[in-house]
C-alpha cells in the first residue's frame, strides 16, 4: 500500500512561505514599535520629560511655552530656483504665519533667561504647499539625539530649593555628553539678543534640496535680521523686567515692518548633515532667497498660532529632511505636546500684550 504524505511537498513549501511572511510582517510591527532594534523615545516620553523639567502647565506647549503670534509675507527673489523646486522660491510675495517664544515649558518665566529665542513659521502658497519651519538663535543645539535631549531636561531640572540644576546631576551629565561644551562655547561667545525683531535664526538641522533638474544638496538656513541686534548684559538677566524681550519686540514692530533675509547654505561633501551639534566650516557657499517682512503680532489665540504645530518635517516638494533623528524625534514630540495642550483647552500666553499694528 502506498502512504500519502500528510502534506504534499508543493503545499509544504507554501505553508513554509507564508510562515516566513507572518515572521517577516511580526518583525516589521516589532522594529515600527520600538521592541527590537535601536530603543526609541516616544514623543509623549520627551512631553514627560519637559514636564518633569518645567513643571506642568496645562494647556500650554510644553516647550517655548512663552510665546507671541506674528504674521507677515516672504518675498522670494527666484535665487531659490537654483536650489528647489519648492513653489515658495519661485518670485513673489507669499503670506506667513508664526510666533516668536523662548525656550522652556513655564508660560510665565521671566525673559532674563539665557536660553533660546526662537521663531517658527508656517510658509504657504497659491498651489497649497507649506513649509513649516521653527528656528532658535542658535546654529548648533546641544545635543545630537533624542535620548540625550530626554537625559538634559531631567539633569538640568531645577531643585525646587535654589532654583538651580542639581549640580552633581549636571556634571554626571555634561561628563556623558561631551558635546554639550561646544554649545555652551557657543552660546558664552555669541549675543543675547534684547528683541526678538533683531535676532537672527537658524534651522539648526541640516535639509535636503532638490531643484527641478533633480540635482540634491544638503542645507542649512537662516533668517538674518536687517535690523542691528542688540545684546543683552548676560551678567545682568537677573535685573531684566519679566517681559522686557516681548515688550521691546512689541515696541519695535510698532514703528514698522521687520524684515530678515532667508540665506540658505550649502553643505560641500564631507560635511556633517546628521548632527545638530556639529557647525560646518565657515566659507560654505550661500544664497540669499529672499525676505521675511513681518508687520503684525498677534495675540496667542485660537485662529492665530496657539493651535499650530510648527513640525519640522512638513515640507514642500524639493525639500526632505536628513538623516538627523532630532528631525524625527521634533514631529513626534510637536505632536505630543499638541495633544496634551488641546486636550486640556489651549490656553494662550501674553495674550493681552500684543495688537495689530
Ligand atoms: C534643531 C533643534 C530644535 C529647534 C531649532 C527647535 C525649535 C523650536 C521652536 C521654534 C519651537 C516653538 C514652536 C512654536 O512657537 O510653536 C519649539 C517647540 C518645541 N520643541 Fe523644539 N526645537 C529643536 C529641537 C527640539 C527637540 C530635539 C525636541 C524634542 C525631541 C523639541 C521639542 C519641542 C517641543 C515639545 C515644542 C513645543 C511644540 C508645541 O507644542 O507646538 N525641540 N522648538
């Protein structure tokens, strides 16, 4: 008597086939989840983290918590051609929408803070692109991923009983993190500035350009102020009114328009593009695209910037982020600190201080 094989050898190596399928689908959901792999911080870990740092704040972003809303237009020259074919550099005057803040999760700080001032924006045009941009005052940012970014907020939280960092904390920290010293150079060796309408801006991260002809370089870009910036005693913070940056901002955008120049650099090969930590050499090539005019603050309310997330990785075609992960870590973190704060009733800082010019 023949004996038939339970399973014949064609449907044997079917089934062994969609095995390695389940296999290889249960590997992809474990490597998107985090559980294999590099570890991941979730952005509601980083919303953790700025919380344990500042406190909780309901309602409120949990970083640049402090903040004023600005509108205003981008005039590109078509110098940005060359580098993109994202619609915004084609010449023509295009509306923006933003905010001026500074660093830190506690809407009611005082400004004499040396910390970041930043300003993000929101860029769009006639063919329904947007860009979506938020830039400190700085070129390089302290550190270089996301899990160091979590590991500073908790090092540097203040001790309820001197209003400093813990200083053993610090130390074990900054003795972890190498690379924080160059920002800590840098932020010794570079002006305060006493306004946001005279400090200039930068991306931070590096980017990816792309033009029409499909020709890619990595970038970096800023917003250079026309107006003269002004620094700030650093050793005198402590004896800065609460709002002096705001109401100085205010006071100048009162007597006109204020206008920045969108310089964008170009990286030449060798050059670090995955590392907010690192500066490229000076001498980089750079193009001058254009010019931010902004002419209004507003106040932080909902219809002006309080609901808008300034996430870094909302980009026009011709432009990608790169390999930097704070890129990715941003998106999530933006869009953490957006849920918490809309599911606890945005509330707006500094609302009564800012009007229509
Ligand atoms: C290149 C470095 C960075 C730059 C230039 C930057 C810039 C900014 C700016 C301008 C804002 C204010 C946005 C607004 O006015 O709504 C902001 C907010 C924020 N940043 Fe960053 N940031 C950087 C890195 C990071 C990193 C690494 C994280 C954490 C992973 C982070 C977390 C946040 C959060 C949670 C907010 C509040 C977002 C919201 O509620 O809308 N930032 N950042």
């Amino acid at each position: 008597m023949k004996i038939r094989p339970a399973i014949s050898l064609p449907t044997a190596a079917a089934y062994a086939l969609i095995g390695a399928i389940v296999l290889a689908v249960a590997g992809l959901f474990a490597l998107v989840g985090g559980w294999i792999g590099t570890p991941r911080v979730s952005g509601s870990t980083v919303s953790d983290a700025l919380e344990y740092n500042a406190g909780h704040h309901p309602g409120y972003r949990r970083a640049h918590a402090k903040g004023l809303c600005i509108s205003g237009v981008f005039e590109a020259n078509g110098a940005g051609v060359e580098l993109s074919r994202a619609s915004i550099f084609k010449p023509g005057s295009y509306p923006v929408a933003g905010r001026f803040s500074i660093a830190g999760g506690n809407p009611l700080a005082g400004d004499g803070r040396n910390v970041f001032h930043s300003m993000a924006l929101i860029l769009r045009t006639p063919d329904g692109q947007q860009w979506r941009t938020g830039m400190d005052h700085t070129e390089i940012f302290p550190v270089a991923d996301v899990e160091s970014f979590v590991g500073l907020q908790r090092a540097s939280r203040p001790d309820p009983a001197t209003g400093k960092p813990d200083p053993a904390r610090m130390k074990a920290f900054l003795a972890d993190h190498p690379e924080v010293r160059a920002f800590q150079q840098y932020m010794q060796a570079h002006p305060l500035p006493d306004a946001f309408t005279d400090g200039p801006y930068y991306s931070i991260n590096a980017f990816r350009f792309t033009n029409a002809q499909g020709m890619a370089r990595y970038v970096r870009w800023a917003m250079l102020p026309e107006d003269q910036t002004v620094a700030l005693d650093k050793k005198a913070l402590g004896d800065l009114p609460k709002d002096a940056v705001f109401d100085r901002s205010l006071a100048r955008l009162a007597q006109g328009p204020v206008r920045w120049h969108l310089v964008v650099t170009i990286a030449e090969p060798g050059d670090v593009t995955d590392k907010a930590t690192a500066m490229w050499p000076a001498g980089r090539r750079t193009v001058d695209v254009g010019t931010l005019i902004i002419d209004k603050a507003l106040p932080e309310a909902a219809g002006n910037c309080r609901d808008m997330v300034f996430d870094p990785t909302i980009l026009p075609p011709g432009m990608a982020p790169s390999a930097d992960p704070l890129l990715a870590a941003r998106a999530a973190a933006y869009s953490s600190s957006f849920t918490r704060r809309a599911g606890e009733g945005a509330r707006s800082s500094l609302s009564t201080a800012a009007k229509e010019f």
